[in-house]
C-alpha cells in the first residue's frame, strides 16, 4: 500500500501486476575497483569462457563467405552457427564488463546466460548424441567459473515480476511455435545417422529455439529482463530470413520471421509507451 508503489504502478502502462514476492532491486548499484587478482580471474574465467564461441562464430562467418559446406548455410547461420554464438556471447560479455569495472552485472544478462545454459543441458538431456553432453560440460564449466569470478553477482534471485500486457502474447505465441520444433529436432537428432549423428545440427536448433521460448517467458514476467525481448526478436527475425534464403521451407520461415517482426514492435512499443 505504499504511495511509492502506487505511482510505479500508474507509470507502468502497459503491464498487468501479479503477486510480488520480497523484491530485491536490479539495479547494479555502485562499482568498487576490483583487486588486480580478482581482475586477473576475471579475465582468465572470462577468456576461457569466450574462447569457443569466438572461434566458432569466426569459423561460421568464414563458411558463409566462403561458401564452404555450403548445404549448412542455414545452420551456419542460425541454430549452430552466428545466433547460438550471439546468445551465447549476449550474456558473458555484458557480465565481464560490469565484473572488470567493479559493478553489480545486470539481472538481464545473467538471466539470459542461465537461460542459455539450462536450455542446452535440457536439450543435451533429451538428444545426447554426438557428444551434446560434453558440450554442454565444456560450456557450463568455465561459465561458473566466470560467475564466481565476478566480484558482484547478477541479482537472478527474488526478483519484482509484474506480466506485461505487451510482451505476455508475444511470449505465448513464441512458446506456441517454437515448442513442437524443438520436439521435432529432438527426434531428428535421436534418429540421426552418419554426419547429422556426429555434428547435431539438429540438437543446436532445439536449443536454440528453447532458449527463445525461455528469454521470452522471462521478458514478459520480469520487468528486469523486459530489454531480452529484442535479442529475441532479433534471433528470430534473423532464423525467418535465413530460412528464406536458404530454402528451409517458406511457410515456417515466414512465421518465425513474423514472429521476429512481432516481437521487436511489441519490444519497442511498450518502450516508447513506458517512456511517454
């Protein structure tokens, strides 16, 4: 019944309250310089971390130039290329900064490296073929490493959630289409043989397209995660467009490509509504 809360919530035109739990801020706060052994974690947690998706999506840039295997364009681009390693890279990076300088990371970079990582070892669960567990090890690991490493930790914990009326739709449509794709890449991948076996082309689309369902369900409940809703839309714009170009069938890469579209205006409406 606080006046305070009262007022946030007349300025929070576009959102629908829920039942709030105790409330922590998200607000990173003040910075301290960190010790330079505390720097040197940082960056050797954070190097190591980096590393792989680096050299991967330098890898894939270099195949869709080049145009070597270039029957995986679709795949270079999107779920095992440039957009898994942009999700990737979208919550390590943001979180390295903020540690380096001494500053509490914000909750929407850590949620969206949780939200990586948990979808992955979900996908690994269900198809962990062509050595998806060990991926997923590999990945996980050094991401710890990089949370302990970081003098303040992204608040991810007891957070406000308030259902924003624009982005809650959007999030229900997203989980609607990208669910029975993740079932059927999951299949694919359990029923793969030869080079799909090895190389789980399929098993990077499921988690690619889980962990936008997930981005998106903590967009629209989490006004601390509300600015993840333009990766997402991004990404899916991005796998519309490449499935377009590449030939993965016009009517699902026009509607993930809709769904992109959708998900940026509603990302950038409530914005302009929230800041009017």
């Amino acid at each position: 019944m606080c006046p305070g809360h009262r007022a946030a919530d007349r300025r929070g035109m576009t959102s629908l309250t829920t039942t709030h739990s105790r409330v922590r801020p998200a607000d990173p706060g003040p910075s301290s310089r960190p010790s330079l052994l505390r720097r040197g974690a940082i960056a050797v947690t954070g190097g190591i971390a980096c590393l792989l998706p680096t050299v991967f999506a330098f890898n894939h840039v270099r195949f869709l130039v080049t145009g070597e295997l270039s029957d995986h364009r679709f795949h270079q681009l999107t779920g095992q290329g440039l957009v898994l390693e942009a999700l990737w890279l979208g919550g390590l990076l943001p979180m390295l900064a903020a540690g380096w300088q001494g500053r509490r990371p914000s909750s929407a970079a850590g949620l969206l490296h949780l939200a990586f990582v948990i979808a992955g070892i979900a996908c690994s669960v269900a198809a962990p073929g062509g050595g998806a567990p060990i991926l997923m090890g590999i990945i996980a690991v050094p991401g710890a490493l990089v949370w302990l490493a970081l003098p303040k930790r992204p608040r991810v914990w007891g957070l406000e959630r308030r259902v924003d009326a624009l982005l809650a739709p959007v999030a229900l449509l997203t989980t609607a289409f990208y669910t029975p794709f993740v079932i059927e890449q999951i299949r694919l991948q359990n029923d793969a043989v030869g080079h799909h076996a090895q190389n789980p082309h399929f098993f990077d689309m499921a988690w690619v397209a889980l962990t936008l369902a997930v981005v998106m369900a903590l967009a629209a409940v989490l006004p601390a995660a509300r600015r993840l809703a333009i990766p997402a839309g991004l990404a899916s714009a991005v796998i519309g467009v490449g499935g377009l170009a590449f030939g993965e069938g016009a009517v699902w890469s026009s509607l993930a490509l809709g769904l992109g579209v959708a998900t940026l205006a509603a990302a950038f409406l409530r914005d302009r509504l929230t800041r009017g």
